[in-house]
C-alpha cells in the first residue's frame, strides 16, 4: 500500500471492458484510462499500446467506473452489543487502530472518498486518520471531517445514560454550544481544529439514550448563526434531521445538505428544490437501528422508541424526495451499521424508486458535488484523482454487484484486485 511501497508515481494504463466515466452519459466498450501518478491523464476509445515503461491493468472483462464516495459515515464508532461498554472502556488509541481498520474496509469495498460527520469523543482521532490517509500512511479512502458535532445542551450531539462525570469524560465538549453566539464560536472552533464543513444536530436523533424527541432542538436562530458562520469560512453545512420543522429550520437558513429527513413533509420538499439543497437519506441505518430495536439488550428503551418511529419513515422519506426532485447524495451512516458494507444502500435506493443509474449517480457526481470536490472526484476524466473501481458485470442491471467490488484504485494507488 502506498506511494513509496508500490510507486504509484510511475504510469499506469487501464483497459477496460466496459467503462462508465461519468454516470450521467452511457458506459462505453473498450476504453483506456492513462494515469500518471494520482491522476488521470487520457481516456481514449480502444486498447492503447502503454506508453514505455508503464504498468498495464488488465479489466477488459470488467465494468469500469468512479470510485464510490459515502458522504456520511462515522469512522471512529461501530454500533454492536458492547458498544455502551467500549465507550467508557476504550482509550483514544484504541479508538483510532479501530477507525483505521473502519477506513481499510471501506476503501476495499470501492469508496475511495468519505464525508465523517462526527462523534461524540476526541474529534482528534479523525484528523489524525485523515492525515496519515493523505500521507499515504494507512488505507482508507480520502477523508473530509467535521470535527466535532454541534449540539445545544440536552441535544442528539451528547452522550447519555451512564453517570453524569462518566459522560462528561468520553465525550467532546468542543461541539455544545447555546445561544446564537456559542454557535458562532463553535462553528469558528470547528475550522480552526481543521474541519473541511461542518454537522450540527437541527433535531432529536435515535441513538442519542435520551427521551427527547426527533424534532427540532436548535432555536432557528442559533440555525441560522451555525449555518452563516460556516458558509463564510468557505464551509459545507450537514444538518442531522429527522423532524419537519428542524428539516424546515435548516432549510429556510440555507442548509447544504439534510441528514436522514425522515419525516420531511410537503414544505421540505419545495424548500429543498428551491434552495438546491442536497437529502442523504441513510436508508440502511434506519434498517439497521429497526433490526437492533427488535434484538433483545441492544438498545435502550428511549433508543427503541425512535428507533421503531424512523426505521419504517426513513424509506418512504426517500419515495418522496426523489419523487420530487430532489438531488439526492449518499450516505449510510457506517458505524450504525457494520463498516465496509456501505454498498447495500443502492439496494435500498432502488426498492425506494430510483433507477440504477440515478443510484450510482448518488454515489458518485452528485456526492461530488456536495463535498464541494466536482473538479476532483465523482467522474474518471482529465486531471481528476485517479478513482477508479471495478466489478464483474453491470451495476445498472443490479446495483447489487457493487456489494462485491472486483478493483480498487484509490489517487493511483492499487488497493485491490483485479481479481
Ligand atoms: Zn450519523
């Protein structure tokens, strides 16, 4: 793995079967990907002779296109039975070998870029991760981070349910703030430890042990300070939002992106096209939390309540969107459920109505576009990162075969295959 270990600087040529550069336009047969270094250099119809001394990959029986981007993961956590133990039980470099191992299945299961949106403990861990990725120090696909997850006191942002100084020593306090000025100054903090956007809570969540509702908790003012101070510091906005009027709240104060939405309403949706704004619908956690709801000793009673609620809404929430026209970027939530199975949400968005390509674009252009990275990522094309995955058949006849990624390249780096 890496630049020094497997010189990625030296030329590769890919010869794929089938390749989709860009999944807005039709895959195309026979076609070559020139890459020099991190980047792509050329894509030209038929099998070019590599240039002297450059490495050829082989996929002419493969499907070729962009690697996968998921705009909303959790890295440094993973939902299972122990977890209430592990938090108070693990130090923060334990946390961060497990983060690292979370990054290495995730890059090996074709997502070569992520979006972290946060957790309740040390938001260094995910800086340092994103660092020694950039560095070519660990695998893991290109991260972007949030710091730490604004929240108001008492908000979906905290940690709960065991003693009062337990909670205050495993979790962040960087990220609570009340009042529009707290706000101000959390999102400013945020930028200065060196998030590339910022997430804070509008309403209630699931998983949060606290019996407070899926609604709106931010004031809209506080909102509306949050939403201002980022886009000035040249920051993305991600809102976690389950109910309408915090969906509503995020969107009127201009918003990048909702989080979940799983009860947005009528109003949502023209807010959502008349503003641009982007909705993650992180259907596979609302499955995910569904299952753990129905498995005795896995969640809390107060967890359970919101569990059953958003589990059944989070789909039909998608139905709706999509329906509406809204643009939809991709996102699971990992952490909720297991790391590096990122790739089930397609299924999910296409029971949910989407056609396989409209899925796929989720992933990929659309996804670029919300992390402000459309000249870097999201297409193979001239001066993009060299992102390149392969399966072995058409993933716009059955989106399931992107569970099963058969080539991995991430910034011209070999990672996987081909098998
Ligand atoms: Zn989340």
């Amino acid at each position: 793995m890496g630049k020094n270990s497997t010189g990625s600087a030296k030329t590769k040529v890919i010869h794929a079967g089938l390749l989709l550069a860009d999944p807005d336009t039709q895959p195309k047969s026979e076609q070559s990907i020139l890459i020099e270094g991190e980047r792509i250099k050329a894509v030209s119809d038929g099998f070019i002779d590599p240039p002297a001394g450059s490495e050829v990959i082989d996929l002419r029986k493969k499907f070729v296109l962009p690697g996968l981007i998921d705009c909303h993961v959790h890295l440094t956590s993973q939902l299972d039975r122990e977890y209430r133990l592990r938090k108070v039980e693990d130090s923060d470099p334990k946390v961060g070998f497990d983060a690292a191992h979370h990054a290495s299945v995730t890059l090996a299961a074709g997502f070569t870029t992520v979006r972290d949106v946060g957790a309740a403990g040390n938001p260094d861990i995910i800086f340092a991760l994103r660092a020694a990725i950039a560095e070519w120090k660990v695998a893991g696909p290109r991260i972007l981070c949030v710091g730490a997850i604004l929240s108001p006191t008492g908000g979906h942002g905290q940690t709960y349910g065991y003693r009062h100084d337990v909670c205050a020593c495993v979790q962040s306090t960087s990220g609570i703030c009340d009042g529009v000025d707290e706000c101000r100054r959390a999102v400013r903090r945020q930028v200065s430890h060196g998030a590339d956007a910022i997430k804070f809570v509008a309403t209630g969540g699931v998983l949060s042990d606290i019996k407070a509702g899926l609604d709106q908790q931010f004031t809209d003012d506080e909102i509306r300070s949050i939403i201002e101070t980022a886009h000035r510091l040249g920051r993305r906005v991600a809102a976690h939002a389950h109910g309408a009027a915090g969906i509503n709240a995020a969107l009127e104060a201009g918003v990048d992106s909702i989080e979940h939405g799983s009860f947005l309403d009528a109003r949502s949706l023209e807010l959502f096209i008349a503003k641009g704004a982007f909705h993650v619908p992180t259907i596979i956690a609302g499955v995910t939390v569904l299952e753990m709801a129905q498995r005795d000793g896995m969640l809390t009673p107060a967890q359970i309540e919101k569990a059953i609620i958003v589990g059944v809404k989070i789909k039909e929430a998608l139905a709706r969107s999509h329906k509406a026209g809204v643009t939809i970027a991709f996102g699971t939530d990992m952490g909720v459920g297991p790391h590096g199975q990122n790739a089930r949400e397609f299924g999910f968005l296409v029971e949910a109505g989407m056609r396989s390509r409209e899925a796929i674009k989720t992933a990929t252009v659309n996804a670029a576009k919300l992390l402000d990275l459309a000249d870097e990522i999201g297409t193979i094309a001239p001066g993009k990162s060299a992102d390149v995955i392969a399966l072995d058949s058409s993933p716009l006849d059955d989106v399931s075969v992107l569970e099963r990624v058969a080539f991995v390249m991430a910034r011209g780096d070999v990672c996987r295959g081909p098998t």
